[in-house]
C-alpha cells in the first residue's frame, strides 16, 4: 500500500516537472518571438532611415527648391520614426524668429495656442492648421524655442504637462514628442519634431538615437541647400554687376577728343565692379568742350545709380548756358530731391573755349584743381569756392558756387581727380596725399596729358604695393602744346 502511495506522488511531481517545463519553454519561446520582432523593427526602422538619407541625398544633388526640401525632410522623419506628425521650424534672416517651414496636417501644436484658435480648432481643423503654419515664435518661446536655445534633443513624453507650455489644450494631452535642434557648426538653424498621441506609438532608446541621427542630417542638408543658394545668388548679383558695369564703361568716353593746340586724356578705375565716379567729354557750338569729373559718396550700385542720374541731367542743361556754374546750379536742383539725405556728388565742370583760348571752370566741392606752369616748374591749386551737389537744394549752392576763368600757356598741364589718389592707403595706413600728386605731376608734365595720367596711374599702383584701392580713382590731364 506505501509503495503505491509513493509512485503515485511521483508521478504526480514528475507531471507537475513537465508542466513547469513546458511553461518555461513557452516564456522562453516568447522572449525570443518578442527579440526577434524588436530586431526585426530595428531592421525595417534602419531601412526607412536609409531610404530617408538617399531621398535627401538627391534633393541636394538635385538642388530642390527649399520648399520641397522642408517637406521632404518632415515626412522623411515621420515615416522612419512612424509617427502621424511632424513640423520644421527655420531661424530667419533677421535672426530673431522661428519660423514655421513645415507643418504636417496631424502634428500636435508644439506652441501655446491663444484661447479662441484652441477654441476654433475643435470645430474646424483647417484654421488650427493656418495658424500653426503661420505662426512664427521668438528665439526662446514655447517648447521650440526652449529646444533651440538649449540646443539639447529631448523626448516629451506628455507635450500638455511640458512646463514650456503656459496653457496646454486638449490638442497637446497624452501626446509624445521627439524634439531636437537643427544646428551647423556653430551656426544655429532651427527645431525638427515629430509627434504622436501616446497609444499610437511608444517611442524607445533605438528611435531616439535614430531622430537624433535624423536632426544632424537634415541640418546638414539645409546648411547645404543654404550654401547652395548664397552661391546661386551671389553669381546671379555678379553677373548682373558686370552686365552693368559694361553698361555703365559705354557711358565713360571711349577715346579722348582731339583739341587744336592742347591734349586731353582721362581715365576712371573702379575701386569695385561698378564705380561711383565718372568723367565726360561734352562737345558744345562754336567748337567749345565741356569737360566734366565727379566723384559720388560712397560706393557700388547706389552710386553708380547716381552718376548715370548725374551724366544725363548735366548733358542736357550743357548747351543751355556758357556758365559752368549756372549748369551746375540746374544739375543740383533737379538731382537734388532725388537722392538720399546722407549721399552727395563733388564734380568740376569746365569749359574750354579754343577761340578765346580760355578756360572757364566751376567746383561743387571737389578737389581743388592743379596746374603745373612750365615756365617756373611749380605746381600751383586753382581756388575756387563751391558746395558739392545735394547738400543744398538751391540758394546756398548758388550763392557759393562761382565761375573761374584763366588761360594756359604752352606746355602748361591741368590736372582734375577724385579723393581716390590722394586718400589711397598702403599696407601701413598712410595715405598717398596731395604732396605726392604735386611731385608725380611736376615729373611727368613733361610727358604730355597720356603721360600724366599714366605716371600718377603707375605711381599710385606702387604705394599701393599692388593691391586694389579702396576707393575708385579718376582723373583728366589736360596740357597746352609747346
């Protein structure tokens, strides 16, 4: 009876051992259905990464419009990371906003909503959706702008408990967000996000290092994209420079006048692509020559805008008055109210009058003429007073600016130029100056008007020790034959 009682108990433990093994093969089965599955998701997560990356590889290569690149990398990140929404917000130009890019339809509001927008969307979508879209933030506000100045990627497990937030709605309640900067260097781009309501998706420490991964690529093809574009505009602003630069050669003289008994000969060097000087030859009855050298504050397209204006008006006021002074008072007053407060023309109008044998000139503030009379070897200034163009718009300008008149004598040379020689700087800071135009012109007088101006040329080009000067550089040389 005691034997039986015992192979009973036995096989009663030996069947409980089964069970017990059978159950733990099954946990154990689980546990490697449950890796394998986890592996399998990294695998196909891993996929979508890749795919992601050569899509943004080839908008780069393609040199997409930036538009489709901020889609391209939303939806990327959303379909790698499997998440119903996502949004891209860029740094603007002016460095003080972030601006949204790109919204998806369903991604969560990353922002404080104000009460009658959150009030609006629960009854119509689309107008959450404008606002979200249209919405720009400043450089620390919300949950974005926290991300962009810490420049940390965070993942939010709850968007409406994030203490960024000052009124979480309904919109942003049991809602996770991956969140992190778009940064380049030490160039700051803006935030990337996706998001998901919390039973859709549970985001683990493999999808975070993969949107981390994601952040750093897009950043990278954005700076490129930008890059892309900087270089883009730049040739297309060149290009349009030199079109105007050549444009603006065709209104400088193209060969030097011939004058019985005297020679003339001028030249203007841009410190930059387009000049802000300029000088003209302007043939006028009874075989006279107007001869005009101007000089406009500052530099670049604005200028170069201004001598056109400037050539033009005093062409057709030329033939209207033998007064040099008188035509620049109708050029000041009709440029005048057409340019900036803070801009001004200095320019030396003169006529040369062969039968009189005569010159008659006018200074609106320019640099003070020079002439070097052979007969003593000396260089001498010719004062006259004058007030630049577009100081004044009328009466002080008249009342300042007088005609000088006065003859040459055989082998005599007059010198006109613009603060470009005398005020170039070399590589120690020190100016050329007015007493090196005095010796360079006493040297090459003897040369001719063509010789002048290439000595002072060569001259200047020296001291500069071959670099461009920092301003443009004009001047006319006009000499009496021996």
């Amino acid at each position: 009876m005691i034997s039986i009682i015992i192979i009973i108990v036995l096989s009663l433990l030996l069947a409980g051992a089964g069970i017990a093994l059978v159950l733990i093969s099954k946990k154990k089965d689980q546990a490697i259905l449950a890796l394998l599955q986890e592996e399998q998701e990294i695998v196909e997560e891993e996929r979508r990464m890749f795919g992601f990356l050569h899509d943004l590889g080839e908008a780069i290569t393609r040199e997409d419009s930036h538009s489709a690149m901020y889609r391209l990398i939303v939806e990327g990140a959303m379909r790698v990371l499997k998440s119903n929404g996502g949004a891209l917000y860029l740094l603007d130009p002016t460095g003080k906003s972030l601006v949204p890019r790109f919204h998806s339809d369903h991604c969560a509001p990353l922002i404080d909503l104000p009460e009658r927008i959150a009030a609006m969307g629960k009854t119509n979508p689309s107008a959450l959706l404008s606002f979200l879209r249209l919405h720009s933030l400043r450089r620390d506000e919300s949950v974005v702008g926290g991300v962009f100045s810490t420049q940390r990627p965070e993942i939010i497990e709850d968007l409406r408990k994030d203490s960024r937030l000052k009124n979480g709605s309904s919109f942003q309640n049991n809602v996770t967000v991956l969140i992190g900067p778009l940064s380049f260097g030490p160039k700051k781009l803006g935030v990337l996000a996706v998001t998901s309501p919390k039973g859709a998706r549970i985001y683990k420490a493999n999808d975070f290092e993969v949107f981390k991964s994601i952040v750093e690529q897009s950043a990278f093809a954005l700076a490129n994209a930008m890059a892309h574009q900087a270089a883009s505009e730049k040739k297309q602003i060149e290009a349009e420079l030199r079109a105007a630069s050549d444009i603006q050669r065709i209104l400088l003289p193209d060969h030097n006048p011939v004058l019985n008994g005297y020679t003339i000969a001028g030249r203007n060097i841009p410190a930059k692509v387009l000049s802000g000087d300029y000088y003209d030859y302007i043939p006028l009855a009874d075989d006279r020559l107007g001869v005009v050298i101007a000089d406009v504050s500052g530099k670049g397209t604005a200028a170069a805008i201004i001598t056109a204006m400037c050539r033009s008006i005093l062409r057709s006021n030329a033939a209207s008055s033998h007064s040099p002074a008188a035509v620049l008072a109708a050029v000041n007053r009709q440029l005048s109210p057409d340019i900036r407060e803070d801009m001004f023309i200095s320019m030396i109008y003169m006529v040369f009058e062969p039968a009189t044998d005569t010159i008659t000139l006018a200074r609106a503030g320019h640099t003070l003429p020079l002439i070097w009379r052979q007969a003593s070897g000396k260089v001498d200034s010719l004062h006259s007073g004058g007030l630049a163009v577009g100081i004044d718009k009328g009466d002080v300008f008249e009342r300042v600016t007088k005609d000088l008149t006065f003859q040459m004598h055989p082998g005599d040379c007059l010198l006109l130029y613009t603060d470009g020689i005398n005020e170039a700087l070399d590589a120690k800071g020190l100016e050329f100056g007015e007493e090196r135009i005095h010796t360079t012109l006493a040297t090459f007088a003897p040369h001719g008007a063509a010789g002048i101006v290439d000595g002072i040329v060569a001259d200047v080009d020296k001291f500069l020790g071959g670099k461009r000067s920092h301003d443009d550089i004009t001047l006319i040389a006009l000499q009496k034959e021996a």
